[in-house]
C-alpha cells in the first residue's frame, strides 16, 4: 500500500517548507542565518521539484526547502527517494488542493514494485498527513494507481486471463459487487464470437474469457467501462518481432485501468450503477490461431476482416462496445494499449482521447488538466471512415493506408458503439519507458484519476 506512508500528526516530525520561485528572497530575507548562508552556498533557486535539507547548529536535519509550482504531485514526488528516513510534516500548505497534491505526491514517490524480488528496498521516509487534506480521495487514488501498475507490471507467465479475471472477482468480493465470467467456447455460445476468435489459439489454462463486474443500484445513472484485455500479444500469426514483443505483458492496461477506476468509484460509493466489462485473451500462435483475411464475425452482427492479426485489441473491444451498448449507460468509456500510431502523435506519456461528445471531451480534458493527469483529444475524422471498409467483409482491422492508425482505430470502435451513447475512448501506453518522480520505469497509470474525476463531478451530488 502506498498510502502507508502517511501518517497521522502527533510526533516528532522534521518540517518541508513549500517555496514558490518568485516567493524564495522573501522568505529568505526572514529566514535564520544558517538557513540563509546555505541556501546561498548551494544555490538552491526553489525551481518546482527541487529540495533543500538545510542543517542545524550541530549537523542534525533540520528543515527541508521544496521549490512548488501550481498544485500538481510531481512537485513532491521526488522526496521519498531523496530524503533521509524518519517522519516529515508540511508547514503553510493550508488549500485542501494544495494538500491533496503534496500527500498525493508523497504516496505515488513511494511505490515500489517488489514482489518478485528476494531482496527488499529499505521503506522510505513518512509523512504527516496535512491537515487540509482529504484523505480518503488521496488514498484511493494512490491505491488505485498501484493497482494499475501491479497488474501491468506482473509478468505474463503470472497473469494470464484467468489471473486477471481473479483480480477483478477479487475486487468484486472486496467491494460486494457482483462478477460473471464467460470462458472458452461458452464465448460462442453467448454470442461474442470476436473474443473468442482473438484467443483460441492459446493453451486451455488461458482461454479467453469476457470478465464483468456490477455494481450499485439499479435505480442509479449507468456508467460503463470496457478494459483492453490482451494479456500477452504476440502479435498471432503476424508475429511481432522481438523489440516489440517485449513490452506486451502491458497489453492488459486497459483492463487494468478500468479495475482502478472501478476501484474509486465503488470505494467513494458513488451513487452509480458501474458495470466494468474487460475481454481478456492471450494473442497466441497456434494451429488454431486466426489468419490474416479470415472474416470474423460479431456480436453486433458485423464481420471483420482480418488485415493484420497483429490488431487484435480492436477485434476485442468490437464485442465488449457491441454488449455494453446493450444497456444504453449513461457515459461509456474504453481505455486500450491500442495503436503505435497514437505513441507516434503524442509519444508515450501523452494520451489520446477520442470522444463523440463535445461536451464529454471538454469536461474530460478540464478533469485532466485538474488532475495533472493529461489527456489529447484527437478527431474522429470523418473523411477517414472509408479506410476501415472491407472488400469482402463490413470492416476490416487493418487499412491498407499506412498513417491515420490511431483515428482509424478509433473510428472502428466507434461503429460497435450504440447510437446516442456518449463514448470516450482512451489510446494509452500505460507504461513509463524511463523514470521520473513519482512515475518509475514500468507500468503506470493514464488518464485513471482524470476519468475518475469525471464521474465524481457528474455524478457525486
């Protein structure tokens, strides 16, 4: 738990004083003199991010300088790693914004992913909660974070489709939501023949499945999320080569991040109906893998045409879009590890986002913004509608044209999505390729507590 590293207020604690850039010669005109003369021979400028331990009279530690910047975490994100162990507190933070990042902050700089490892990392420093804080929203955010990144960072041999429907049933059990899964040939059976298609060709023990979770009460606004749940991709019979296979035990980050978002709002009990659908599959290569210009059908009664079975998440989503269209929710979202071609337009740490709600997008990318968890929006171009049609089927997954991929991807999803139905969805990394404060090299979470501010903005009073 990354929040355990907050505490409650009662002891010795050394103080963080927060110092904007243009407030530093200020504060240090009042400062004492051996925080002057340090700050001096140092140079610290209070650049947001940057700290300072400036020493007492015999050597101890006495305070800690911060340089801050408008409310955001990563300004504090930095501290756990860098200071000594014990126990910190901040002074003049009085905003519960203010306070929020900080403890924020503090929690997501503490994450560490060690389970696989017989030898532990010492346990980084403490802090006091501050006191304007709202601790149960920051701690279901830091939760909800390391959630995410547990499941994406947890190697394919250990997550495969069953261990991830165990995640979700184990939420499910946590929160006295209800879950239901549909594993194997009952997916043909039920009628959702394109997950079953993408996940065929793996081994009996991973079968592909369609996971789903419920939650609140009927009489409630129904919100819907739909998880990219492709376990391993191996890219199937296109096989990916070895540089891009490496990565894709992330492939399941969509589904992870409808877990954390799912997380949030049940924990928060916002007075929704949730309903969390994920198809999980393992892009295998077998005998009985699907071919490149196979025809697959699907539940919304289209038929795709397989140009490249290496987009496989697409075919996926078709049946989990087409089900959850099914019940006309309120708001419905996808998040998806989908397209090279997004990380190509945004790079890695920048979402995009597709929605066919102008006023869905704008409250989404003003969420984002509040969050310091960014979004793009990106168009659904019209005039590229023509290049997912299929000579011999209704649509195919793959265009022949090369640019465009991921608003052709998006374009796709949005023909098994229902009409009227206002639907964002989300084309994410969901992976740091480096580390930052905060944000270590790995699986992460993106645009999660954005979407979640969403939901509690419409839907919490």
């Amino acid at each position: 738990m990354t929040s355990q590293y907050l505490v409650d207020p009662g002891g010795p604690a050394i103080p963080i004083q927060p110092i904007a850039k243009e407030e530093l010669p200020t504060w240090r005109a009042r400062a004492g003199a051996i925080a002057q003369r340090w700050i001096e021979a140092t140079s610290f400028d209070a650049a947001p991010g940057k700290s300072l331990l400036v020493p007492g009279r015999n050597g101890e530690l006495e305070s800690v300088l911060l340089g801050v910047s408008e409310p955001t975490p990563w300004d504090w994100a930095a501290l756990p790693l860098e200071l000594p162990r014990g126990t910190y507190r901040i002074e003049g933070y009085h905003s519960p914004k203010e306070a929020d990042a900080a403890a924020l902050g503090w929690a997501l700089g503490t994450y560490r992913f060690e389970r696989m490892r017989s030898k532990k990392e010492a346990a980084p420093p403490s802090l006091e909660w501050p006191e304007a804080c709202n601790r149960p929203r920051v701690t279901a955010m830091a939760e909800a974070t390391a959630l995410v990144r547990d499941l994406i960072n947890t190697p394919a041999s250990d997550l495969g489709p069953a261990e991830l429907a165990g995640a979700a049933e184990q939420l499910a059990n946590d929160n006295e939501a209800s879950f239901h899964v549909i594993v194997g040939d009952d997916l043909l059976e039920k009628n959702y023949p394109a997950i079953h298609a993408v996940g065929r060709a793996a081994a009996p023990s991973r079968a592909p499945r369609l996971i789903e979770l419920s939650w609140g009460e009927a009489s409630h606004p129904k919100v819907t999320l739909v998880g990219k749940g492709v376990c391993f991709d191996s890219g199937g019979l296109d096989l990916k080569p070895a540089t891009n296979m490496k990565l894709m035990k992330k492939d399941m980050g969509g589904a992870a991040h409808v877990l954390g978002v799912a997380a949030m709002v049940m924990g928060a009990k916002l007075p929704l109906r949730l309903r969390v659908l994920i198809p999980a599959v393992e892009n295998a290569v077998s005998g009985s893998a699907m071919r490149p210009l196979d025809v697959v059908p699907t539940r919304k009664g289209l038929t795709i045409e397989i140009g490249n079975t290496d987009a496989e998440g697409r075919v996926i989503l078709a049946d989990a879009l087409a089900e959850a269209s099914g019940e006309s929710p309120s708001l419905l979202i996808d998040f998806a590890t989908l397209t090279g071609a997004a990380r190509v337009a945004l790079g890695a740490e920048l979402p995009a986002m597709f929605a066919n709600d102008d006023e869905l997008a704008s409250a989404l990318l003003a969420c984002a913004t509040g969050e310091s968890d960014p979004l793009w929006r990106m168009p659904l171009f019209e005039p590229y509608r023509k290049l997912i049609d299929s000579k011999v089927a209704d649509i195919t997954n793959a265009p022949e044209a090369p640019l465009g991929g991921a608003i052709t991807a998006a374009l796709f999803l949005r023909e098994f999505v229902g009409d009227g139905i206002p639907w964002a969805h989300i084309d994410l990394m969901a992976w740091n390729q480096s580390s930052r404060p905060g944000r270590p090299e790995g699986g992460e979470a993106m645009g999660l507590r954005a979407v979640y501010a969403l939901l509690e903005e419409r839907f919490k009073k």
